[in-house]
C-alpha cells in the first residue's frame, strides 16, 4: 500500500520533470532544424536534469520492489 503511493507520487514528480525539459524541443528540430543538441547544462536546467535521472532510478526502484513484495 505505502509503496503503491510512493510510486504515484514518483510518476508525477518524474513526468513533471520531464515536461519542464522539453521547453526547447520544437517540431521544426525533427525536420532538420538546427538545434543545440551539443551543449553544457548550466544551472537550473542541470540541476532539473540531475533531479530527473534520480528520479527516474526512484521509480524504477520502487516499482521493482512493489513487483517483489506484492503478495
């Protein structure tokens, strides 16, 4: 039961983070668009960043241990 809301709670902290990322993504970048692919994070947007790949393992975490101890 506990694990089954931390792992709500994680899904929409993960999808938020992920949603504030894509602010530079556009349609015109998938036909051929130039785009900044190739640069250093900076500030909040790295720290966005890091807080995404640690939520992301969270998540994989809890949805592996709420697999195992489910009953």
């Amino acid at each position: 039961m506990i694990l089954d809301i931390v792992q709500v709670v994680l899904a929409i902290l993960l999808t938020t983070a992920i949603l504030l990322q894509a602010r530079g993504a556009s349609v015109g970048l998938a036909f051929g668009g130039s785009g900044d692919f190739y640069r250093t994070r900076r500030g909040i947007e790295k720290k966005l960043h890091i807080a995404t790949v640690v939520l992301a393992v969270l998540f994989f975490g809890v949805a592996l241990a709420n697999s195992l101890f489910s009953f």
